[in-house]
C-alpha cells in the first residue's frame, strides 16, 4: 500500500513540472530570434543577432478569500461548523526584462498558459518582436 502510495505521489508530482521549461521565439522582419524560458525558475533568455539577452519574468496572481458558516439542528441537539478558503490563481498575464552583457534591454508583455503564449516586446533601441512562447 505504501509503495503505490509513493509512486502515485511521485507521478503526480512529475506531471506537475510538465511544462514547467520551453522553447520561444523572437519574431522580427522575417527573423526568428531563439530563446528559452523555465516556469520553475523564473528565467528567459533569447539571441538575437549573436548577442544573449537573459533575465527573469513574472506572471500576475489572482488572491480569492472565501468563508463559510453552518448550523444544523437535530431534536435538542444543534451543531456549528465553519470554513475557511483562499485560492491563488495564475491569470497568464505576464511581464520580463531581459538584458545583454553590455547593458542592451528588452522589455516583453506576454499572455502565457500550458506553456504555449505570445506577447510583445521592445529594446530600448526601438526594435520591436512578436514573442511566440511554446510551438
């Protein structure tokens, strides 16, 4: 029993780092640009024209509260119960600054979810991409 315990466990939590780590693309002018990004870290980077650009980037979180109370009445016998909740939820929205080793930036917004997503993202020398994450 122990040991099909521990495997589902151990299934459960490797279906969990599915998507956890992929490909992206930067696109421009009839250029892709190859990059990466990892969900588990927080870490992306792509080249562009030879030069590695590489930073972290952060999604938006939805906060939900809830609370519940109950009261149940049987003859002379009355009982209380009460709850309490709190989801967090990953709305896809997302944002990254990425940065060269001679001080370049790109900034990027993105909608991601199960590791496919696109976005938008700009350097500060006006350039623009189309970012395909994921496909």
């Amino acid at each position: 029993m122990k040991t099909r315990l521990a495997a589902l466990l151990l299934a459960a939590a490797a279906s969990s780092l599915v998507g956890c780590a992929g490909n992206l693309r930067l696109l421009e002018d009839g250029k892709s640009h190859p990059g990466t990004w990892n969900a588990a870290t927080k870490q992306i980077e792509a080249t562009i024209d030879g030069k590695r650009y590489a930073g972290t980037f952060s999604q938006n979180a939805t906060v939900g509260f809830g609370q519940s109370f109950a009261t149940a009445y049987s003859g002379n016998r009355t009982a209380f119960g009460s709850g309490f909740g709190t989801t967090v939820s990953n709305n896809g929205s997302g944002q990254a600054v990425l940065t060269s080793d001679d001080g370049k930036v790109i900034e990027c917004i993105f909608q991601a979810a199960m590791g496919r997503g696109q976005g938008q993202c700009q350097g500060m020398d006006g350039r623009r991409y189309v970012l395909v994450i994921g496909g």
